[in-house]
C-alpha cells in the first residue's frame, strides 16, 4: 500500500499507457489469429468434396455480378476522374523533364500498380463489404443460419465461400478495368490539353508492365478481394445477441478491411 502511495502519477501514467498498448496489441493477435483461421478453413470447406462447382457456382456468379458489375458506373466516374486529374497532369508534368518511356513508367508505377488497387477495393469495402456483413449478421440474428446448420449444411462452404471468391474476382477484374481506363483516358485527355503528339504514349503501354509487376498486381488484388470478402463475412457471423451489434461489427469491418488493406499493400510495395 505504501508503494502505490510513493509512486510517481507519471510512473502510474506510463505503466497505464504501456498495459493498454500490450492489450491492444493481444487482442490484435489473436483477432489476426481467428481471422486467418476462419479464411481458411472457408476456403478449403469443399475441399475434396466435389461441390463446388454445382452448389456455388450460382451464388459466386451472382456475388460477381453485385460486387463486380454493379459496380462499374463507379469505377467508370472515379476512373476518369482520376485520369483527368490526376495521369493526364502527371503527363504534362513529367514529359518535361524526362523520355516518352520513363513518364509511362512513373504513371504505371503510381496510378496501375498502387492507386487502381487501393481505390477499387475501398469502393468494394464500401459497397459489397459493408453489404455482406449486415446480410450475414441479420441471418444470423433471425436464426436463418442456425437452422441450416441444424440441416447439415455447411455455413462457411454455402455462404462464405462464394462471397469470398466473388469478391476476389470482381476486385482483380474491376482493377484492372480500372487501370486501363486511367492510363488510356489520361493519355488522351492530356493530348486534348497540350498536343496530339502525345497520343504516342498509347503504343508505349503495352511494353510498359513486365512479367513480375503483372504477377504482383494479380496477387495483390486476389488478395485484397480474399481480405475483404473474409473480413466481412468474420464480422458478419460475430452478430449473435442483438440488433446493436450489427452496426458495431459493420463499422469494424469497414475499418479493420481498410487498415489490412494498407498494411498488405505497404508490406508488398516494400517486398518488391
């Protein structure tokens, strides 16, 4: 007792400050930890079964369709936006001080390879995700999902998995349209703003992306889509007591999405 009278406050603030930082980082782990293990074990849940294909086909088409074409106007306005903005200044910026070859190479760098990943799965995040983990959440709050279980069927094989490969698909397909769309359309608006001469940088894009830099953007966005679906359904399925708990999981989800998405894309950004 007279130690903790003699203790300094600071020395009380900074031991305060130091156990709320190691909780913070335990339940990090062991959130990672659950997270992890449920993708996976969704992943694999018709592994060797034989199922997949006639039980989920419809449900990944599906998922496609409102992660993947649902979304295009979306992409479509944010994509132009952005070459207009953004490629077609870089453009004008760089072809001042540089060659033909090496302005292509910075926008593919900056715009493809980093901006078209982020942004398209922060719309995913914000449109499908969010989705997912109220549709998932209210099921399992009206005991839809119980009862099936109680049928036999596999949760994480009937609805997980389907949501999680679709939303895969659909982040690499809509990045990649993404791509296309802010490197074409910002070699031509900034040909319209300056001169048409620069409509030549659209024969140096094929040659612009080498084998590795293609191999990296397709992991990265099967990756992102895996996260997001993964995160959205984890938090989706944590909604068991009451309505309130639905919005809270929803708002971790977005959050917890959009800080793996970035911890990922620096690690993979500092990796290559």
């Amino acid at each position: 007792m007279k130690l903790q009278q003699n203790t300094h406050p600071l020395a009380l603030s900074i031991t305060a400050f130091v156990d709320l930082i190691g909780a913070k980082a335990i339940n990090a782990v062991l959130y990672l930890k659950g997270l992890f293990s449920f993708t996976i074990s969704a992943l694999f849940s018709s592994w060797g079964k034989g199922k997949v294909s006639r039980i989920n086909r419809r449900q990944i088409v599906s998922q496609v369709i409102f992660s993947g074409v649902d979304a295009l106007p979306t992409i479509i306005i944010i994509s132009l936006a952005i070459a207009f903005s953004v490629t077609a200044q870089f453009i004008l910026l760089l072809q001042a001080f540089t060659s033909e070859k090496e302005v292509i190479r910075v926008i593919t760098q900056i715009v493809a390879q980093e901006l078209a990943p982020l942004l398209t799965s922060i719309i995913l995040i914000g449109r499908s995700g969010s989705a997912i983990t109220v549709d998932l959440g209210n099921m399992h709050l009206h005991k839809e999902i119980q009862g099936l279980e109680l049928l036999g069927i596999d949760i994480k094989e009937f609805f997980v998995l389907p949501r999680i490969l679709g939303l895969a698909f659909s982040q690499f397909s809509l990045a990649v349209f993404f791509s296309a769309i802010v490197m074409v359309f910002g070699i031509i608006f900034s040909a319209m703003l300056d001169s048409p001469s620069n409509f030549s940088y659209l024969f140096i894009l094929t040659d612009a992306f080498t084998p590795y830099e293609l191999l990296v953007f397709l992991i990265k966005n099967l990756l992102f889509g895996l996260m997001i679906g993964a995160i959205a359904c984890f938090h989706g399925l944590r909604a068991k007591q009451s309505t309130t708990e639905l919005p809270q999981q929803t708002q971790q989800a977005i959050v917890n999405s959009l800080v793996l998405i970035f911890i990922v894309d620096g690690l993979i950004a500092f990796a290559s």
